[in-house]
C-alpha cells in the first residue's frame, strides 16, 4: 500500500447535530482514521458507544468527557482512551478542537 496525502483545503467540513459541532476526516486507511471535531462553546456529542478503539487528545478548549460513569475535565494536551463498546460523551465548555483516532476507521464517516 501506497503514502496517502489529505490536503487541508480538500476535506470538507460536516456539521453534527445543531450546528455547533463540526468535524473534519483527517487520514485515513484500512486500519486507522484520525478525525478533527471543532466545537463552540456549549456544543456536545451526546451519550454514545460504537464497536471502534478510541484515541481522543484535546487541541485547545475546555472540555468535560464522561466515560464509565467518571467526568473528566479535559484542557489542551490532555488525552482519553475509549475501548469500543464503552458508552461515552463530550461536552465544549470552552470553544475548542479535538483530534480523535479510531480503529477499526468509522465507515459511517466515510459515506
């Protein structure tokens, strides 16, 4: 398998819910995606669980993450580890961006 290259400016946004939630599909391959989530203040991604490993590190912002039953107050550098299956949630106390990594790749973000 061939290097791929994802050029910033050929990645459309895709807004989530109200609008204030946006992501952006980063790299990607058969075993791995990285997905950019852009959030404004107040903005969240509800309680959800899906079958992908997930790697989250918060960019910039201040976020409360809820996993397991624990709150987590998240801040620029501050990484999660999500195992599939594990029912989680975000919630954007102040406007920020998180890289997630997931594996297997979200095919629903794909299509």
């Amino acid at each position: 398998m061939s290097a791929r290259y994802f050029p910033d400016l050929e990645q459309p946004f895709v807004t989530v819910g109200d609008g204030s939630v946006r992501r952006k599909l980063r790299a990607h391959g058969p075993s791995l995606m990285m997905v950019e989530v852009f959030f404004e203040a107040g903005g969240s991604a509800p309680e959800h669980a899906h079958p992908h490993e997930q790697a989250t590190v918060c960019l910039e912002g201040r976020f409360e993450f809820a996993a397991e039953g624990r709150s987590l107050a998240m801040g620029p550098g501050d990484s999660i580890h999500v195992p599939g299956g594990v029912p989680h949630s975000v919630r954007c106390l102040e406007r920020g961006r998180m890289l997630d990594a997931f594996t297997p790749p979200r095919e629903d973000f794909l299509n």
